[in-house]
C-alpha cells in the first residue's frame, strides 16, 4: 500500500489533487462535530453518576470521525483514507457491543462472540463485487469488477445491525430503541445518497464545479450519530446494589465460630 498515493472516489473531487478540490464533502463534515459538541452538553447537564467512560469515549470517536473524514476530503491519499475508515470501524464495534450488554442485556461473553462474527460479515461484504449484471466474488477471468453500491454495500450490516437492536429495544419498551430506529431510517437515507454520487455527478453543477450527493451522507451521518448518541444516555446507570441499600447486621458482624 502506497500511502501516499491519491484516491479518486467522489464526484466532487474528480481527479483533482488540489487541497480544496471537495469543499461540500469538506465543509459537511462539521455535521459531526456538531453531532459531538450537543451530546457532550446533553451528557453534562446530566448528574455525574448518570456519566459513564463509555459515553465519553463515544463522543470522542465521533470527533476522531468527524477529523478523520475532513482530512480524507483535503488530502485524498490512502494514509488520509485509513484516518477516516478506522474511528468509524472502532464506533461500529465499540457501540454495536455497548448496545447488546445494555440495551438488550446479552452477557458479555456472546456479545463478544457476536462482534467476532459481525466483524467476519463485515470482511466478507467487502469481498463482495459487481460487474455486468453480475454480484459476488470475482473470480480471476472477471476484470471489470468493482465495488456495489460506489462501496457502500460495507455499510449494509450495520444498517442492519441498527435496525434489530432498535427493533428489539422497542420491544422491550425501551426509550432508547426509538432513537436507534431513526438513527436506522436516517443511516438507511444517507447510503442511498452515498451510493447514488457518481451516478447523480453531472445532475448537480455551482458554476462549473460538479457537487455531487456524498455531502448529503454526511450530514446525515452526522444526525444518525447523534441518535446513537442520545439512545446511550437512556442506560440505566451502573450502581452497586449493596451499596444502595442498608447493610444487615449479619453483614456487619464476623460469622460467629465453630465450637
């Protein structure tokens, strides 16, 4: 891997090398930070025992994707391409293994044996090619494969991953189960603008400059992400039970001994 070597993926940059060649994908990307900035206010009006590192650690990946995606659309290079994967694919595991063990209360060995098996999903999607006519995996005699979906097929086992844990939240009357189903509904709205961007290049032109729909992904990323942000502060806060409640006298005196 070259990391130094440009990549051309969206409409609005085309083959560009210039730092301001994507200013829409660029400047879209403060939807992010905006997304963090009001969830962090939200969690610190909160009480402090309502506070937990998990909520901190997610707004944090949301700024590192929020960073990651701005220096992506400046530089284009594969370097600049992992900073902008990597915080998404940390949030995906880190939030997808929060919301089993305490939304849906999977204990915490099969949540850790369901993210092994999403991760493996999610490798296997990425496989996944198109080509005339044709999706799966290319064999050695197919040389016009490429990605489905301009590459947004990767997205498609979160979408559903979202739409179970919402579902299954909601089932169990849970008020975070209603923002992750928006959440869904606005992530499943942005992979189809995601994909459609170089289909749509020539539809949308400002003075010459061909603007494409992936900025659209992200602002409305940015709203998915704030759900999943407001879903994690309606977790019943982790207490110690004995410390709750007054200790029994049996609890305060040594056993009595044998004798």
């Amino acid at each position: 891997m070259d990391l130094g070597r440009h990549v051309f993926l969206y409409c609005e940059r085309g083959t560009s090398t210039a730092l301001w060649a994507e200013p829409f994908n660029a400047a879209s990307n403060a939807a992010f930070l905006v997304a963090a900035l009001v969830a962090l206010w939200l969690l610190l009006r909160r009480p402090k025992a309502d506070r937990s590192a998990d909520h901190f650690l997610f707004i944090a990946l949301v700024i590192l994707i929020g960073l990651g995606s701005l220096t992506f659309h400046l530089l284009a290079t594969e370097a600049a391409e992992l900073a902008d994967v990597i915080p998404i694919d940390i949030f995906m595991l880190v939030y997808l293994g929060f919301a089993l063990n305490r939304f849906l209360g999977v204990p915490s060995g099969w949540t850790v044996l369901t993210l092994i098996g999403f991760t493996a999903i999610v490798a296997l999607t990425m496989q996944v090619k198109c080509w005339g006519g044709g999706i799966g995996f290319p064999d050695a005699g197919i040389t016009d494969a490429k990605q489905c979906m301009n590459g947004s097929l990767i997205y498609l086992p979160a979408l559903a991953a979202m739409g179970i844990v919402g579902g299954l939240a909601c089932e169990r009357r849970q008020r975070a189960g209603v923002y992750i189903l928006w959440a869904a509904l606005a992530f499943a709205v942005s992979v189809i603008f995601r994909s459609l961007d170089l289909a749509l290049c020539d539809t949308y032109t400002i003075q010459d400059h061909k603007v494409g729909t992936h900025f659209v992904w992200h602002l409305l990323n940015g709203l998915a992400l704030f759900l999943l942000l407001r879903a994690s502060l309606e977790v019943e806060p982790v207490r110690n039970s004995r410390a709750e409640r007054p200790l029994r006298i049996d609890e305060i005196l040594p056993p009595p001994r044998e004798k």
